[in-house]
C-alpha cells in the first residue's frame, strides 16, 4: 500500500473518528456546565467544530483515496491533471459542506454563495478569465504538462499547469540562446491562452518538428557535389531515426484535412545570396534535441567539406 491511500484512510479514520466524537457531544454534553460563548453553549460550538474538522479531513480522504486509485497506472501528465481536477473537485465540495455544519443553513448558504458569486465576478475578473482558460487547456489540449512551448514571449517545457497559471522552465530568453534552458522559471497567467497565440514545439500528435541549418559556401562551389555531401552526412547521422518519426509525423497528418508531401530523408535547397549561395540542410528531429543535433551536423558537414578544397569553396570574410 502506497503512502497515499495509508494517507487517505487515516484522513478517513479520523473524520470519522471526529463525527462519532461530535454526535456524543451533542448527545450528552459533558461540558454544559461552561459558560456560554456570544450567546452559544461551549458544547454545541465544540460539536459543531468537531464534525466540521471531519467532514474536511473526510474530504480530504476521499479525494487522496480516489487520486490514488485513478492515478494508479497513469502517466505523469494524468496525475497532474488528476490531481488538479480533484483538488478543484473536492476542495468546493469539502468547503460547503464544513459551512454548512457550521451554520446549519443549507438553503441560505447556497443562495448567499449564488449572490457573493455573482459579485465576486467583476471583482476578479482575471483570476476568472485564468480558470476558464484552465478548463479550455483541458479539454482543448493545446499544451500539456512536459511539452515545449511558446506563450506570449515566454518560451520554455512546461512543468505545471494551475487552476490559474502555467509554469515554464524556460529556455533562451535574455540569458542565453540556442535553445538551452536558462535556469529560470517563468509563471503565465492561464487568461493569456485565450488572448495570444501559442505554439506548441511538437504539438499536433507528433513529437517532432522540422529543423534547418544553413551552410554558406562560394559561387565557385560545385554545388551538386555539395549538395549530395550535406545529404549523406545527413544520412548517416540520423538515419533510420529519421524515418521512424516521419512515421509518426505522416500517422499525425493524416489526422488532418492538410496534404503535404513529407520526405523519409534529409532534404537540401539552396538559396542565392548577394556574395555566396546558402545551403539549406533540412531534417526531422525533437524539439529537445534540435540545438544538440545542429552541432553535431555542423562538425561533420565542416569536416567533409574541408576534405574537398577543389570542390567546395567558403566565401572570403569581405565578401559576408
């Protein structure tokens, strides 16, 4: 048995154990000798305090046993969902119900909550407009929890989504570049999904995406020779690899009414440019993985090329 559901049936035992304590208060009330409070007798305050503490540690139980039975088998991104939806859940119930023990006035309460709730939505307008966005990031799914994304100008994985804020491990930003992550933790607002554009790195059911890098060389270059180089080099990097997610990326555009023609290896254009020409390697690969894949394509395309000097010329420094 995990710590969760000991956690959870203990939480239970002991709201049970508080409801049974209250009713014999009530009952009996082995305190009526004490003055009254504001009016109210100590054991009716005691009883009442009592059954509102387990009602809110069964609440509490329940919500960690059913987390723990749904969450049993499930990803980490379920969970996370899980969890907050329960919270939400469990957490309204739990609190309306430890308020109406504690004023006895079911009807009253729902119908003050009704006008406090109408009220309280002008007030907060944006804390609002954050957890419809989170219902939307829910049920839409136009990011989950571990995927790479852009919000607004925050870019960076996301590592929670809130009731009101999604929180990203951010990467580039204003101290590095290239991908990398940067240390820091950046927290959006849930309302800006609805307000601004968001790119999902891999988003659309395939994980990867497309990658480019560019190889300027002279006119003088034999360009076809060139060409065939970069693709081999290519190739033989990422190979087979590359043939598996264009699988998965044509399975995720088959999904869609878009019809692209998606090639099984890398593939080379070419660009004119004032003084050299650009050589444009174009390939698949993982969005957390693309920075790492650059570098390594550079090595070899630099080496290979260099062991041509008869063949692939570099453009002179002042003609760039």
């Amino acid at each position: 048995m995990n710590r969760t559901r000991v956690t959870a049936i203990a939480a239970l035992a002991a709201g049970i154990a508080c409801g049974i304590a209250a009713g014999a208060i009530a009952a009996f009330d082995p305190i009526e000798s004490f003055p009254p409070v504001l009016g109210w007798p100590v054991g009716t305050l005691v009883a009442r305090g009592m059954l509102a503490i387990g009602v809110a540690l069964v609440a509490f139980g329940l919500y960690a046993l059913v987390l723990a039975v749904l969450s049993h088998n499930a990803s980490k991104r379920r969970r996370h969902d899980l969890r907050n939806v329960l919270r939400l859940a469990f957490g309204f119930a739990g609190a309306l119900a430890v308020l109406a023990v504690l004023t006895r006035q079911w009807l009253g309460l729902l119908v003050s909550l009704g006008v406090v709730g109408f009220a309280v939505t002008f007030a907060l307008q944006q804390p609002l407009s954050s957890l419809v966005a989170w219902l939307y990031i829910l049920v839409r799914r136009p990011y989950s929890v571990g995927d790479r994304v852009r919000i607004g100008e925050a870019k960076g994985d996301v590592i929670a989504v809130d009731f009101l804020a999604t929180t990203i491990w951010e990467i580039n930003g204003e101290l590095v570049s290239s991908n990398q992550p940067s240390g820091r933790v950046v927290t959006v607002p849930n309302g800006l999904v609805l307000s601004s554009e968001v790119v999902n790195f891999g988003g659309g059911g395939s994980p990867y995406v497309w990658n480019e890098i560019a190889v300027q060389v002279a006119y003088e270059t034999d360009l076809a020779f060139a060409r065939e180089l970069l693709r081999e080099e290519a190739d033989a990097y990422l190979g087979d690899e590359m043939a598996r997610h264009v699988a998965a990326y044509r399975e995720a555009l088959a999904e869609t009414p878009v019809e692209l023609e998606v090639t099984d290896r890398p593939t080379v254009n070419v660009a004119q440019r004032e003084s050299w020409v650009e050589l444009r390697l174009r390939y698949l690969a993982h969005p957390r993985r693309g920075q790492r894949v650059k570098n390594e394509l550079y090595e070899r395309v630099l080496e290979r090329f260099g062991e041509h000097p008869d063949r692939i010329a570099f453009p002179v420094g002042r003609n760039r």
